[in-house]
C-alpha cells in the first residue's frame, strides 16, 4: 500500500476527525467493523501539524 503525506492545519484536523467519528458511529450502530476508521483516526491525531507562513 502506498503512504500518502498530507499536511493539515488545526481546523482541517478537526473537520476531518469529526466526520471520521460520525462514519465510525455509522458503522458501529450497523453492527460493522471500525478498525479501519480506528486507524485512520489514529494517523489523524498523531499527524504533526505543519505551520506554512502566509505571505
């Protein structure tokens, strides 16, 4: 599988981590597996947050 690098600022993280938590409470009322959603939340968090300035 390939890695992919993605740079996020605070906000995008957030937005990202909210909908990967509605996804995984989806799945989970369905009665289905979340450990790919577990896991992609996980590389979310612990993603560094890479500070780009502006000009």
């Amino acid at each position: 599988m390939k890695k992919t690098k993605f740079y996020l600022n605070a906000e995008e993280q957030r937005y990202i981590l909210h909908s990967l938590n509605a996804l995984k409470t989806k799945l989970h009322s369905e009665g289905q597996y979340t450990d790919t959603v577990d896991d992609a939340m996980l590389s979310v968090i612990c993603g560094k947050i890479k500070r780009v300035k502006i000009a």
